[in-house]
C-alpha cells in the first residue's frame, strides 16, 4: 500500500515533467534521559514521521517535505516541489544532470543486540543515579551532569530509477560532565561518545569509572597553571584529533562546499578542484579515508540518501589528497560516479553531501613511544572550543586538558590549552601515530552544514598523533 | 499554517488527557513551520525547497515531578500516545525540590508579527530576487551566493493554570555572498515583511563591498582599533547572550555577571537589553511557557544589571520569569532572543574618517569561546576585510583570527553608530538589534592566507 504511494508520487512528478524524482519516508524516534546534581534534567521522547520529494525538472531542483502522509498530500506536494523545480530553473546556466547509479531493492539493519526501548526507565535512571554520584566524588563539583541518547530511525527511498530501499538503524551515547568550581574560576571535564549499537554500547563504557576519573582531573585543573603560549610540539589524544579530523579534512572534502554551495554560510575550501590527486595536504604519515561500512559507525548505512551504496574512499594517500566525499550531481566534475556520501537530516531536509565515517588511519607507534620520543611538547585532549575560517585553512582549537612533556615523560597538568595553526601546514608536521589498539571510532551525532542547518551523524577514528612545531596556548 | 483555532485546541485537548491521566498540572505546546528556502551559488539557484512541519511537546506535572514528551503527529491517536509517554516520563522521576509550578496566566501584548505577503511569498518571487542579485554581481563580472528564506512559525502555548496563548510571526531573510576573482563582499536584510527587503539593495551594498575586497594582501596579526559593523557586533555579542545573560548560568557559577550585579563591567558607554516587544527587532509577545516578555535591562551605562529568566530558574530564587524560556534539540533553559544595543551619536563613515591606521571587519566566521567565564571569542574575518590608514579605507587585507575577551572589548568601545541593524549571528543562535562599533585595542592572533 505505502509502496504504491511511493510509485504514484514518483509517476506523478515524472507526468508532470520531471526528468528524475525520488521520494524518501523518515521515521525517526529519540529519546534523551539526563540527570544533573543528582536530580533530572530532561527525560523526553520525540517521534516524527514523514516524507520529503525530490524532483529534477527543466533541470532545476525542487524539493517539498510533510508530515501529513496520505495520498492527498503526497500528490499535493509533488505537484509543489514541481514548481519549485520550475522556479530553480529560471536562474540556471545548465541543467543538472545526475551520474548513473544502478537501481536496487534491499534491506538494511543497523547492529542492535540490547534494544534501548526494551531497557526500563527504572534502570537507566538509577545507573545515571549511580554516574552522578561518581562525578559528584570531589566537593568542588559544582555542577555534574550524565545523560544517555537513544535513536531510532526507519528509512524508505524509491527513485524513479527503479530503486526500493528500507534501511533501519539504533543509535545509542552516553555524554558527562564535571564541572568543578573554587569560586573563583571555573574548569571541566567531560565525555561524549555515540555509535550506531543498542544498550549494549553504553553498558561497555565504564562510565562510572570514567566518571571518577572526570571528576578528579577537573578539580586538578582549578589549581593547574595554564598551558603557556609558545611554539611546541603537540601530541593529541585521539578524541581531539576525531574533531581536528572532522573539521579540518572532512569539510574540506565535501565537493558541494569547494564549488561554493555552501558560500554564504558554512563557507568554501582551500581544496580546489585542481589539487585533486597532486596537492600534498600532510605528511607521508597521514592517511586518511571516507567510509560508511564500519560497523557502529554513525557514518555507516546501506545506501545514501541518493540510493548509492555504501563504499570506502581513500581521501588522502601517504599525505597526497586524492579524493571528495561526491554526489551523484557532483561527481561527474571529473568524469566519477558518487561516492556514495548524501543524506539529509530527516525527512524535512534537502539530500545533500556529508560526512560518512571520515578516519586516519593507524600507524605503528604506540601513545607510550611517541611520548618517550618528545624532548619537549604538550599532550592535550578533549575539544573545548574550535574555529575555523571559511576555506578551513586557518584554525584554532581548544581543549578541556593538558600535560607538558619534559624530556620523554607527561608532567604537569595544564589549565586552558590550545593550539592553531593553517591546515597544510599542520598535517605535513605530523610525524607518528599511534597503531590500532589505540585507534577508536568516536561518534558525532553533531555534524552542522547547510541552511537550514542540518545535523549529521558522523563518525572519526584517529589514535594520538604527534605534531612538530605548533603555536599553542590562547593568546587573549 | 495550522491556525489559532486548530492549535489552541489540539492543546487543550493534551490538557484534557492529562488531567483524566491525573497530573496536577500540564502544558501543551503546538508550534508550526511552514518554511521556504531558494539557496543560489555560481550565479545558479542550486537548493530549492518548501517545507511544513509541526510539533506537539507536553509537559506535565505529578507534585515535584515534570515529565516531557512530543511528537511531530498532530492526529487524535498521536496526542494521546504523547501524552502517555509524558505521563510515564514522570512517574519515573524522583522529585525535583527546585520545581515550583508552571507559570499561572498573565495579560498578553498585542504585537503585530505576521505579514501575509510574506506568508504568501512564491518560489517565483523568491527566484524573482535571486536573479535580480545575480545580475547585479554579472554587471561587474562577479558571481552571486546566497539564500532567500520566507517563512510562518506558530507558536500556541497552553497550561493547566489557564494560559491560552496563540501567536504567528512571519519573516525574509535574503542574504548574499559575492565573489570576484580575487575577494568576497557580503550583505543581509531580515525582516518580518518581506516586501521591506529590497534584493537591489542588498545586491548593492554586497557588490560595492566585493569590488573594494578584490586583491587582498597580508597584514602583519597583533593589535589594531578595528571598526565592527552590525553583522560582525550581532557575533560579538551572542557569546555573553547565551553564556553569561541567563539565569541558569548564573546560578551554577558559569557566567562573569556572577557578583558583578551593580558594578562596572564594561564601558560606560554600554547599554544593552532584551525586549521581545521592540518592533526593531522579530517581536515575539511571549515565550515558550506562555509568559508574556518583559523588558530585560542588562547592561546599563556599562553596569551589569540583570539576566534573563524562564520560570524554572526564576522560582530558585523566589522571582517571577521574564518571559524568556526557549526549548529546541539542544535542551530548554533561558536565553535573551530578543537583545538590543544601544547606538552612539556617530556613523560607520565618521569612524572610518576618524581612524588613522586600523581595520573595519565586516563579519565573522565560525566564530566559539575557548574561555567562557572571561568570554573569550575566537573567529576569523571574512567578506570584507579593509585597513583605513588616515581617515579613508586603504586596501583589502587577508582574513585574520580575532582573540579576545568581549568584556574586553565593550570596555575599549570609542564610537557606536547612531543607526542600528536587525543582524543574524553566523550561527543563527540569536538575531539581535545592533549598531557598528569603533573599539581601541583589538587583538588579532593570527592571519589566513586569503
């Protein structure tokens, strides 16, 4: 019944003009539990459901998205995002053309062994009872916060290509915070992770224990002296480096933003379309690929939202930039099919190019190495802050925490670090990473791009690296 | 658009469920979108979309105990599963000592907020304007980025304690990037009549600004009196408007008003409020409890006066909300919406003709706060950067990375322009009524190559 909808709106727009047309229903339930001081904070549930259609006509794009799922309303807005599609096409120089993709019927299933919707209330309350309590371990506590997130997305895509997708996935993270206080300033410490899991994700954390842990280091940064400005090497934890990632080569990457959709608000890149395949973004260390078949990955799927497959791209190759995360309407820039990177928020929202599960890759140093390896330098981890200009060269990024590095060994805590530097120029100074077993896949559910702004699910894998020669501290 | 009618009733009937479920008190919110967007890069419109979508969030109340809940289904069955859901949410809390109740029903100011030709705005109008942007920039061999947004929001608010609260606001907000070959301009204009923005407006200020940043060169980072306009102050101050100008962050030690309340903090020079009812600024007569706003001064004569509240955190300590109460994906809490800064007696050309070496900034980008408690800002320029040497505009300069404390800023603030502007944050976190600013001292750290 829904699929004979779904085919009618699809006939519908193509009698009405449109060269291609897909049409996606999104069902998506999330729920968010939180406990701050002890008492909680939010315990909500959102549900939404709809449909959002996409069409090509006289080669402009027009999109409509509802709540309202019958047959009325499919029609009713098919025949808008038609005129809209005309609208687009009177500011055009050419007319879209998309690259080919095959049509397929399949099925997709996220990894889910502990449904967090099976999980009684009771239960998760009294464990973030118990995280709080753990956070709240040091009297200068002022403020402890721990909260669970659970997703859940169904998902329905047919095209007029031929294409009939169901994909259904769970995500599940778990955030805390310590904030300590002497009265005078002010310091914490906090985690976040999400994957693509069940309950059993969260049950793995050791969130009590990480909790204790939080806890003490932000009371010990209230009396840490601040990290000091200078020119140093860097070692970042893997944490820092998953959002150093995330910012300064996966948005870069995203073709749309090189070709300036995304100029007026999120900004452009300095990875011009003629330094594919020749520009030496870092050093021969430096490996980085784009991905979505990681299981747990937030970036993983079964198809994008263009109905491409999931598939592996290596972004940049021993320190030479390779490859853009693609569309179907970009890719044939350079004579490509997608890459398979398109998904839009929800039902409401434009399919545009994202982030999928963007990686560097290990190498074979261990964290313990690359210390002993470093005369002098600061370890940092854990973002506080990040900037970047609107080509994503220029940045600056602080942390929750720092040690020195003196003579091959972590020494004092420092308050308040922070480094910057131009993107190139960082990569090319890195000099060792640290291999698989230190390597973790940390989820973003928090990826802003487009307007009106779109949250991504995204996801970075990075083990701690080091840096040669970085500008840290804040210099205000 | 779902309508007073429909709204406040779907309210009142969540009302109703949750009154038979046994809950002492209860709040119902219906909010509607309808929401059109035309984005053009490359001189091509390239991201068209029209969009309509609504929400039911309930709140009710079992003693100290508040349970939530909320769905974007606004059928018979769907209200009464939500409110379910709240129902269960509550029982499983343990009691919250801070929680007074929710708020009890106060006279409500008529503002006009909704436009019907904005409402009605087409696709065509909007690809109308676009093109008009997109000549202007060929005339001068450039190209045209932006979008042009018009759109209906609907807010109903209604609780147990007789709150019956029903509002529609429409807005426009045409924005444009222009790009030579060698250097970008910029220009906005929101308003709640669309037919107020005048794209040949726009298309000029953003085109002139791109035609005097063509072949930026380098300039050495450190200090320098650098005049801000409106689109560059609108970022400067969002940091202390969401960090430091609320209740809560008061209450946890987390902003820098924390016992600052009556002394200097800033230039005297400094006066900003909140006031949901200016008709300068998107006008709202209540929050999302259904409080109506009430005029929130803030920093006065550069004192520190005061922060905003929603009734949770106003019941803390014993105080009655001021009407400022948000909720969206990222939680609920207050926030100042509606911040309006007062001008000065001068204009951005007096500044400039004033200045003797120094920069005027047109805006930010990706700007965040790497110290909350002394809100330090980091970001960098973009759009339009420009060094004035002897009182005239001298050349584009590259983009360059501003690290400063706002406090300290608004305490080196030389001149405000007499005229102010309705200006979006790069983030979208608040659109605030400013002026331009002249501010002595300010420290660039770093520079782009761009």
């Amino acid at each position: 019944m829904l699929r004979r909808q779904l085919e009618r709106a699809l006939e519908r727009a193509q009698e009405l003009g449109a060269s291609y047309a897909d049409i996606r229903i999104v069902e998506r339930r999330r729920s968010a539990v939180s406990l701050k001081n002890g008492a909680v904070e939010r315990l909500a549930n959102e549900s939404e459901r709809g449909f959002g259609i996409r069409v090509l006509v006289d080669g402009g794009w027009g999109y409509v998205g509802s709540a309202e799922i019958t047959a009325e309303e499919i029609e009713r807005m098919t025949e808008r995002a038609i005129a809209i599609g005309r609208a687009s096409a009177r500011v055009q120089r050419k007319k879209v053309e998309l690259a080919p993709v095959e049509s397929f019927e399949d099925t997709y299933r996220g990894p889910l062994e502990r449904d967090p919707e099976d999980v009684p209330l009771e239960e998760k309350l009294a464990f973030l009872g118990d995280i709080t309590k753990a956070l709240r371990s040091q009297p200068e506590i002022r403020v402890a916060t721990a909260g669970l997130t659970m997703l859940k997305q169904d998902k329905i895509f047919a095209s007029t290509e031929g294409s009939y997708i169901e994909q259904s996935h769970c995500e599940s993270g778990a955030h805390l915070n310590a904030l300590a206080s002497d009265g005078h300033t002010t310091q914490w410490r906090s985690f976040d992770d999400t994957w693509q899991a069940g309950y059993e994700f969260i049950e793995r954390l050791n969130l009590i224990e990480r909790s204790r842990a939080l806890a003490s280091e932000a009371v010990q940064l209230l009396k840490a002296p601040p990290c000091p400005v200078g020119v140093t090497d860097l070692i970042m934890g893997s944490n820092q480096l998953a959002l150093q990632i995330h910012e300064s080569c996966g948005h870069p990457i995203e073709l749309d933003r090189v070709l300036g959709q995304e100029a007026s608000y999120a900004g452009t890149s300095f990875l011009t379309i003629d330094k594919r395949g020749t520009f030496r973004y870092g050093s021969p260390e430096v490996n980085l690929v784009a991905e979505s078949l990681t299981p747990g990955g937030l970036g993983t799927f079964g198809y994008d939202d263009e109905g491409v497959p999931a598939q592996r791209t290596q972004v940049v190759e021993k320190g030479i930039f390779k490859n853009y995360l693609m569309s179907r309407e970009t890719a044939p820039l350079f004579g490509l099919t997608s890459n398979g990177t398109v998904r839009a928020e929800s039902w409401m929202n434009v399919p545009m190019i994202r982030m999928n599960n963007i990686s560097l890759e290990p190498g074979d140093w261990t964290l313990d190495e690359i210390i002993k390896d470093t005369k002098r330098g600061v370890f940092v981890e854990t973002p506080k802050s990040w900037s970047l200009d609107d080509k994503r060269l220029n940045f600056h990024f602080a942390q929750e925490i720092a040690y020195e590095i003196v003579d091959g060994s972590l020494g004092r805590m420092l308050k308040n670090p922070a480094y910057h530097d131009l993107t190139p120029h960082f990569w090319n100074a890195c000099d060792a990473v640290a291999g698989k077993d230190e390597w973790h896949l940390w989820g973003m559910p928090s990826c802003a791009k487009g307007e009106p702004v779109q949250i991504a699910h995204v996801a970075h894998g990075a083990a701690p690296a080091r840096f040669r020669g970085v500008k840290v501290g804040v210099d205000a | 658009m779902i309508g007073r009618d429909r709204a406040l009733a779907i309210a009142q009937d969540a009302l109703t469920i949750a009154r038979q479920r046994g809950a002492d008190q209860a709040e119902a919110v219906v909010s509607g979108s309808d929401f059109s967007l035309t984005r053009f890069a490359e001189s091509v419109i390239h991201q068209n979309l029209s969009r309509r979508e609504a929400q039911l969030a309930v709140r009710v109340v079992f003693g100290k105990r508040v349970g939530s809940a909320a769905t974007g289904a606004l059928t018979t069955d769907s209200i009464r599963r939500t409110v379910e859901e709240a129902v269960q949410m509550a029982r499983f809390q343990a009691d919250n000592p801070d929680f007074v109740s929710l708020p009890g029903p106060q006279a409500i100011p008529e503002v006009e907020t909704f436009v019907e030709a904005t409402a009605s705005y087409t696709p065509e109008e909007r690809a109308r304007d676009v093109a008009m942007i997109v000549e202007r920039a060929a005339r001068e061999g450039f190209t045209a980025f932006g979008s042009h947004t018009t759109r209906v929001d609907e807010l109903a608010v209604a609780n147990s304690l007789g709150i019956a609260a029903y509002n529609a606001a429409t807005s426009g907000y045409l924005r444009t990037v222009i790009a030579g070959p060698d250097g970008t301009g910029y220009a906005d204009y929101y308003d709640r009549d669309v037919r107020n923005i005048s794209a040949g407006a726009v298309a000029d200020e953003a085109v002139e600004r791109a035609a005097r940043a063509q072949h930026p060169t380098r300039l050495e980072p450190g200090a320098y009196e650098t005049i801000f306009l409106p689109y560059a102050v609108a970022d400067i101050i969002r940091f202390p408007g969401y960090i430091a100008w609320n209740a809560q962050a008061v209450q946890e030690g987390r902003s820098f008003m924390v016992g600052k309340f009556g002394q200097q903090v800033v230039g005297a020079n400094i006066s900003i409020w909140d006031d949901g009812l200016d008709l300068r600024g998107l006008a709202m007569p209540f929050d999302v409890e259904g409080v109506p706003k009430r005029r929130v001064d803030i920093i006065k004569n550069g004192v520190a006066m005061g922060v905003v509240y929603d009734s949770y955190s106003a019941q803390r300590e014993g105080k009655t909300s001021t009407g400022h109460a948000y909720a969206n994906r990222w939680g609920r809490g207050a926030a100042p919406a509606n911040m309006v800064m007062a001008g000065g007696d001068t204009s951005v050309q007096e500044m400039i003709a004033s200045t003797e070496r120094g920069l005027l900034v047109t805006r930010f980008h990706y700007t965040h706060c790497p110290d909350p408690l002394r809100v330090v800002m980091t970001g960098t320029t973009r759009d339009g950067t420009f060094l004035i040497e002897n009182g005239k505009i001298s050349r584009p300069v590259f983009n360059l990375r501003i690290e400063a404390s706002v406090l300290d800023l608004f305490s080196n603030v030389e001149a405000l322009s007499r005229e102010t502007k309705l200006s979006r944050d790069w983030w979208d976190t608040f659109v605030p009524v400013v002026p331009a600013i002249k501010v002595r001292n300010v420290h660039f750290s770093s520079g782009t190559e761009f």
